[in-house]
C-alpha cells in the first residue's frame, strides 16, 4: 500500500506497523503487545508506535 492510499483513508485509520492499517473505531485494547480488536484478534504493534501514543 502506499503511503498516498493511507493518507485517503482519512483519520480513522491508524498505521500500527508496516503490514497492517486498523480503524480506530474498532480497538477495543491498546498494550505494549499489541492493539485488540472488537472482533477478539490482537494486532502486533511495532515498538516504534508503541512509544509514541495515538489514542
């Protein structure tokens, strides 16, 4: 995906590592591990976002 199609996808969308792109509207969880889901999967997030906050 480039960098131009997230930047479409409006604020609601959140870059938690390089493969994936999650709705903010769906985190039901956010830890040092991971973001879950309202679905009950958990997504790995990068150290790197981890250490800066987006919630």
């Amino acid at each position: 995906m480039t960098i131009a199609i997230f930047d479409d996808l409006g604020e609601n969308f959140y870059r938690c590592h390089r493969g994936y792109i999650v709705n903010l509207g769906y985190i039901t969880e956010y830890g040092k591990d991971g973001i879950s889901l309202a679905n009950g999967e958990t997504i790995y997030l990068s150290r790197r976002k981890y250490k800066g906050s987006f919630c």
